[in-house]
C-alpha cells in the first residue's frame, strides 16, 4: 500500500516534478471559493508552523513584517523613482 503511486493534482508543489507542472496545474480549482480555500490552507500552515508554537520566537512576525515591507516598497517603486530625480531648488 506505501508503494502506490500518488496522483498528480494530489500531490504537493514540491513533489511535483517539472514535466507534471503542465497537469498539476490543469488540476488545481481557480474558482473563487477554490481560491479563497487555498489561501486559507496557507494562513494555516504559517500559523501553524511560525505562530501557534510552544516556544516561539520573532521570527514568523518578522518574516511577515520584511514580506510587508517590500511589497509596500514595490507598490512606491515609481513614486520614489520619480522623487529622486527631482531637483530641489
């Protein structure tokens, strides 16, 4: 029974290898509920894995804190662009 071959969409993204991806991905659900479910399973591992922990430590809030950081950096990218070429004067 450990020797059956698991199906492809059952499978993790990390299992898969790369001639799969085409039928992986085939298999995955894009509906609106789909999507909202698998954001879900993913707020939670990382609560799981980085929060909700016996001893826990700053680093799944500072892992969360760099992502905010540099999504917020890259959402002013232009802003901030376009501020250092002006002149001051």
């Amino acid at each position: 029974m450990a020797d059956r071959p698991v199906p492809i969409v059952e499978k993790r993204l990390m299992d898969v290898k790369l001639g799969e991806l085409g039928t992986w991905i085939g298999g995955r659900d894009f509906t609106p509920n789909g999507i909202i479910a698998s954001i879900r399973r993913g707020h939670d591992r990382y609560y799981n894995k980085y929060i909700n922990v016996k001893k826990g430590g700053i680093g799944g809030v500072a892992m969360l804190l760099a992502g905010y950081i540099a999504i917020s950096y890259l959402w002013e990218y232009d802003h901030i662009k376009h501020d250092r070429w002006r002149k001051y004067h």
